[in-house]
C-alpha cells in the first residue's frame, strides 16, 4: 500500500493488518522498556548502585527524554509517513536496549536508557493516529485497547524470559535477547503497515484529506480544553505509581519475601501482565458500551478502577505471605487498568483529526514529566525508610505511592465529566 493511499482502498483487512503490526510495535515497547525492573536485583549487585541511583535509570533517565522528544516526533509523524516514523523510532531503541548491555557503570547504563526513551518517543503517536484513522469513535476504543494489550503482554515476556534469562545467563545476555528482534520487526513494519488518510474517520465521500493544524494552534487548542488538562494530569499521576511498580515490585519481593528471581518473575507475570490484559479488555468494552448513554461514562469509569484499586495496596505490601500479596496486587492492576483504553479515547475524541499524533505526544509529554518521578521517588523513600523499616523500607514506600496517587488521579477523572461533552463539539 502507498503512504498515502485513497480511502477506497482502505479495507478491513487493512485495519486488522494495522493493528496487528501496531500491536507488536507496542508489544516490544512496552517489553523493552519494562524488562528493566526484573534486573534490577542483578544490575545493582553488579554495578553497586543505590535505590536512589536506580531509581533514576528506571525512571527519569527514560521517562524526561521520552516526554520531551514526544512532541517533535509527533510533528514528523503528523507531516510525513506515520510507518516511517514508528520503523525508524523502533530500530533505534531495539539497538538502544542491546547498548544497555554494554555499560559498566551508571553514567553508562543511565545514558543507554536516556536514547531507548528518545526512540520510544515515537511509537505510541502515530500508532494512535494512525488506529483514529482507521477506526470510527464507535470502534476506536476497542481498537486502542488493542494497541494498549502490547503493555500487559511486553510485562508478561519481560518478566518471564526476562527473570529466567537472567537467572541462568545474566542480565547483559537477557537485553540482548529482548533488542536484537526488534530491529528486525521495524523492517516488517516499514514494509507492510498501512498508511491511511489523515482524518480518514471522519471523511465524507469526495473530501480530500484533512491537513494537520500547525504546532502552536495545535497546543494553544488542546491546551485550551479541560477534558485533555484533566485527562492528562489524571493519566501522569496514575502512571506515577504504575511505573514505580513496574521499576521496584520484582525488588519488593526478593527483598522482603525472599524470593528467587525467576519465581519472581514468574509470578509477576499473572499479577502484572495478564491482570493487564483482562483490565484492558475490561476497560475497553465497558467503556463502550457504557457510552452509548453518554460519553462520560469513560473517565467516570477511570475514576471509579482508580478508587476500588486503593486498598488491595494495604494488603499487598502488608501482608507477610507473599501468595496473598500476589493475588491482591493481581486485583489491584486488574481494576486499576481499565483506565487505560478509555484514557486514550478522550484524548483522541477531544483533539481531533488535525492534531492527533501531536495530541497523543502532548498528552505523553505530561504523563511522563509526571511518571518520570515515580521510580526515582520510590528510590528515594526507600532509602529515607531504611533506618526505621529495614527490609521493609521498599514496601512502605510502595504503598504510601499507591495509596495516594490512586485517589489523587480518581479526583482528576472524575473531573473530565464536566467538559467533556463541549470540549468533543469543539474538535
């Protein structure tokens, strides 16, 4: 298919094809980005670092970079081809994640993680606008929720192979196995993903296709509407506490519960990936059909995963047998997760066709200045913790994250249902 193909050749089997292709875009963004928890233990004993310090490669030495590049990728990928961008954004951080391998010592490794977080900047934007694309509002949550189960599946490989390569060849091996492929799979992609139309969704017979809003009217515009503030601050908070836990669960559990890596892992992989994958599946077809009576059932529904997650963190981190701990973490992702098609729907319904990759990438570049901070603060409280807690320092510093920023990203989205609906007629 062309880079800029006719509506009319815009089939469904292209639209499967796109989100096949997308999926495992996500799939190995997600995966590489998050296999980095699960060798926390081996890299700090190998290179001697702090909670503090790695808090800093698992967090802000991705998270601030990403963010920042977000915004200039996405006026790429809204300017000329989206597959390009996302071929070329993949390439780049699959041999990023590989050069991780490489460091020997923290200056090294953080430096790695800055440039896997600059080519990730340009995968989750134009994967989202090309899927708006594709996809009526009626399908499009659905449709993203797929693009959102490469996060669940990426945590489920990251984890299992992830902690078991690592436990029998090393933490240096196991980045090798999870880089290499994905330069081979951004070839794929270059090849075989569809191009639509800019605004192909929202196209009448004979229009031509819609030309994307400039960079300042496009933030000035977004920035403009409540429903994407409020969305967005919701989804940083909310991705504050989900990447603490992603960076400082496998550690929570070798450190308080004495438990070997790969059992870790594991484990982990119900409790983070597939609680993730029933969350999102949840999430996205309730929020649906829910909204057939009215669109703000979608952020009503975040607030309401976000609030019933809040207490299973008491007894996660809590409790001293680690089964249990396990089954309430499993519920606590479960629930908390069905945010996350929903999330991506606002932010697609209140931009609009002329700036979605640039709204996704603002939308991202808030969420990660906020989450970036989640894995450092985490480091941070642990280590403040350790004379008074011990052992037990990283699992109150989990919890004391968990707790708050639940509630506190519930306000933010209970608070979209306020504008939504005049914020959606403006786009």
């Amino acid at each position: 298919m062309s880079l800029s193909a006719p509506a009319a050749a815009i089939t469904d089997d292209h639209r499967r094809r796109a989100l096949v292709l997308l999926f495992l875009v996500s799939l190995f963004n997600y995966g590489d980005r998050n296999m980095i928890g699960v060798l926390v233990p081996a890299i700090k004993a190998d290179l001697g670092l702090s909670d503090t310090e790695i808090g800093f490669i698992t967090g802000l030495a991705f998270s601030l970079f990403y963010a920042l590049m977000g915004i200039p990728i996405a006026r790429l990928a809204d300017t000329i081809s989206r597959r390009g961008v996302i071929s070329i954004a993949l390439a780049v951080w699959s041999a990023m994640t590989c050069a991780c391998g490489l460091a020997q010592n923290f200056v090294q490794l953080a430096l790695a993680r800055v440039l896997v977080g600059v080519g990730e900047a340009g995968a989750t934007p134009p994967s989202h606008a090309i899927i708006a694309d594709l996809f009526p509002k009626a399908r499009r949550a659905f449709a993203l929720s797929v693009y959102a189960f490469g996060s669940p599946m990426g945590v489920i490989i990251a984890y299992l192979a992830g902690a078991w390569l690592t436990q029998e060849y090393g933490w240096r091996v196991t980045l090798f196995v999870f880089g290499l492929p994905g330069i081979i799979v951004a070839l794929v992609i270059y090849k075989f993903l569809p191009e639509p139309p800019r605004g192909l969704s929202e196209l009448r017979d004979g229009e031509p296709p819609i030309t994307p809003a400039r960079l300042g009217e496009a933030m000035r515009t977004l920035l403009s509407r409540p429903a994407f503030r409020q969305n967005a601050f919701a989804s940083g908070l909310f991705a504050f506490l989900w990447f603490g836990l992603l960076s400082w669960v496998p550690s929570f559990f070798t450190r308080t519960h004495n438990m070997p890596i790969a059992e870790v892992g594991a484990w982990l992989s119900l409790a983070l990936g597939v609680s993730q994958l029933i969350g999102v599946w949840l999430g996205g077809v309730l929020g649906d059909k829910l909204a057939v009576r009215d669109v703000r059932w979608y952020p009503w529904l975040c607030s309401i995963s976000m609030i019933g997650s809040a207490p299973l963190y008491l007894i996660v981190f809590l409790t001293s047998d680690p089964m249990i701990a396990l089954f309430a973490l499993f519920g606590a992702v479960t629930i908390s997760i069905m945010q996350s098609g929903p999330q991506h729907w606002i932010t697609q319904a209140v931009a609009g066709p002329r700036m979605r990759a640039t709204a996704t990438a603002t939308y991202l570049l808030i969420v990660n200045l906020i989450s970036g901070f989640g894995a450092q603060v985490v480091g941070i409280l642990s280590d403040a913790f350790q004379p008074t807690y011990g052992v037990d320092s990283l699992g109150r510093a989990l919890l004391l994250v968990g707790v708050v920023l639940s509630v506190w990203s519930a306000l933010h989205f209970w608070l979209i249902g306020r504008t939504l609906t005049a914020d959606i007629a403006k786009s």
